[in-house]
C-alpha cells in the first residue's frame, strides 16, 4: 500500500474523485487528495496504480 507523500492519506482510498475515462488500459480515474494534490490512477482489474501524482495546491 502506497500514502499521499504530502499528506500521508492512503492511495486505496481516493479522497475525491474528480472523473473516470475508459482507456484501453483499463479505467483511468482523477481523483483529489484530501491536501489539495490531482492523482491519476489506472484500475486494471482487482488492481490500482498511481500513475501520476501533481502538488498539493496552494489554492483554490
Ligand atoms: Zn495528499
């Protein structure tokens, strides 16, 4: 299991998700963690990989 390097919230639980694409990988999913930072996740199956991590964001 992975955590939020910036917050330490655990990747398996997305804190919100922001949307979902069908791709030929699998499903890509944008989620928001609770510190500000987009995530890009691919579920293949059973699976869930954090493909791409952005920065906690300052503001909104
Ligand atoms: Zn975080």
């Amino acid at each position: 299991m992975t955590y939020c390097p910036h917050c330490g919230w655990p990747d398996a639980q997305p804190f919100q998700v922001v949307s979902r694409h069908r791709t030929t990988e699998g499903q890509t999913v944008w989620s928001r963690c609770s510190c500000g930072s987009l995530q890009v996740r691919v579920v293949d199956g059973a699976c869930t990989r954090v493909v791409a991590r952005g920065r906690p964001a300052a503001m909104f």
